[in-house]
C-alpha cells in the first residue's frame, strides 16, 4: 500500500510540474493533443499503460 501510494504521489509531482513551470505552453500542448484522433490517443494510452507494466515487473525482478 505504501509504494502504491508513493507511485500515486509521483504521478501528481510529474503532471503538476508542466503547468507549474510553463502555464502556456502546457495550454498549447493541450490544444495540440485534441486535434490528435481518438484511435491515436487510444493507442499511445495503450503502449503506455503496458511499458509501464513492463517497467514495473522488470523492477519486481530484477530489483
């Protein structure tokens, strides 16, 4: 539960940091991605949803 919780807080440090650091630009990237497709979307979410599988059953391994 602890690592899952510290993964959790990971994950807001990385999204908070963009808009944080450059409100603009991160506002720009967002228009950019709805002109991307759905299908695309859904395929970049899918790849990344299974390297980090990867990543973290490579971690649970080898570590």
């Amino acid at each position: 539960m602890k690592v899952l919780l510290c993964a959790i807080g990971f994950c807001l440090v990385f999204e908070g940091l963009f808009p944080m650091l450059a409100p603009d630009k991160w506002k720009k990237a967002i228009f950019e991605v709805l002109r991307i497709p759905s299908d695309k979307i859904r395929l970049i979410g899918f790849v990344s949803v299974v390297l980090g599988l990867i990543i973290v059953q490579s971690v649970n391994t080898f570590f």
